[in-house]
C-alpha cells in the first residue's frame, strides 16, 4: 500500500515552463519533507514544512502542506536545465523519529 | 561539516552470501535510519537506530539487521542474499534529540548492492 501518492510520475517540459508535483495521501502526517536527488547520488532536502497550510519558498520554488496535513505541493516557477532531477516527497508521523514514508518519486527532465 | 558517509558505495555478490553496509552519520546525530531504494518500489524505509537501540523498524524479512555502535556509527547486514536485494541502500542521520518526527534527514549517497 503506497501511503503517499505523488504525481506526475514523468515530467518532461521545456525551459522556462512552469509545473507543480503533488503528493497526496490519506493519512495524517506531522511533517512532510521534499528531496531532490541526482543520479549516483542521495537524496538532498529542499524543505521541511510541519504546519498546516504553510507555504515555503525557495528562489523559484514554492512548497505548500495542506491545511489537514495530508497532502503538499511543489511548484517550479520558469524551470531550468539545473532543476533537472528526481523530486521525492516524504511524509513523517508522530513520535516515530526517523521514519519516513516516501512517495514513489516524479522525474523532472527540463530541455533548453 | 562532514556529511553522510557510506561504505562501500559499490558492492558485487552472489547469491546465498551475506554482505555488510557501514554508516558514519553526521557528527553528533544520534539517529541513523536506513532505506533501500529500488525502481519499482522506490524508497522503503528498514530500520531506525537511536543511541544503540532500534527504535523502527519496517516491513522486511529478517535477514536483514542492523546495529549502532556509541559513537552513533550504524551497520545494516543482509544474509542469505537474493536476486530481489539488489538495490540502492542509503542511510540518513538527524539530530533528533528527543525522539520527535519533523527533524531533517541527512542522507548519504548509498551503497549500490548488485546480486548476481
């Protein structure tokens, strides 16, 4: 059972487009952590948000967390080549440290 | 700051052997959590390890196990290999001081396990 839904799995657009990948679950979670990761390497955080409804930004990207806590969103505003990557989203429960559940991940291919 | 380290980051074995994965994490993270990631199921979370003990533990055979060590260096170990354990295996670190979820993982970049 995949706990957290994220979606699209496949993004491939063009330079300077803007896209949003959602994560997306039935659960409650305390947080919810956003990972890149690059090929031969580990993931990378991006983001932790923790309250409801919280918004993060990060240059041209924006997180969201939804206000129950189930759901978040990543957006890319004008994306480049460099934002190429795997874009993970993991969600944490209360008191179990450091455990993380993670969505099955969007690939994200931005062309020049 | 030194971050996660991974050893060895590639790693060739048969079927039926056993095989030892090494974690350094971050100074003065005591929590050590590890994953093995693979294309179909992506990644799946092992087993936690805080100040020695295991703290959680996920939904995987008991061939695999691991351990902490005091200075907050873990090892994860897998017996009986199976064509099915080739994976990627990371390992992640945080603080985590007193046991609550939202604390950052760190991850290192992973041991490429191939079984032939």
């Amino acid at each position: 059972t995949q706990l957290l839904e994220q979606s699209p799995q496949f993004l491939s657009i063009q330079e300077g487009e803007n896209l949003t990948v959602y994560c997306n679950s039935s659960s409650v979670f305390s947080s919810l952590q956003w990972y890149r990761q690059e090929p031969g390497e580990g993931p990378v955080l991006l983001v932790t948000v923790v309250t409801g409804g919280e918004v993060k930004k990060l240059k041209r990207l924006t997180f969201q967390f939804g206000d129950a806590r189930k759901d978040s969103s990543l957006h890319i505003t004008a994306a480049q080549p460099g934002d190429t990557g795997l874009y993970l989203c993991a969600g944490a429960r209360y008191n179990q440290g450091g455990k993380l559940i993670f969505g099955q991940g969007t690939e994200l291919s931005v062309k020049p | 700051k030194a971050g996660v380290t991974q050893t060895p980051r590639y790693l060739i074995k048969t079927r039926g052997q056993q095989v030892t994965l090494s974690c350094s994490p971050i100074s003065g993270h005591r929590s050590v959590s590890w994953y093995q990631q693979t294309p179909g199921q992506g990644l799946q979370f092992l087993f936690e390890y805080f100040s020695e003990t295991q703290r959680n533990k996920g939904n995987f055979p008991g061939r695999f196990s691991g351990r902490q060590f005091s200075n907050s260096r873990s090892e994860m170990n897998v017996s009986t290999l199976e064509l099915g354990d080739s994976a990627l295996y990371l390992c992640a670190s945080s603080a985590d001081p007193r046991g609550y979820s939202n604390q950052p993982q760190h991850f290192g970049d992973g041991t490429r396990l191939s079984i032939l």
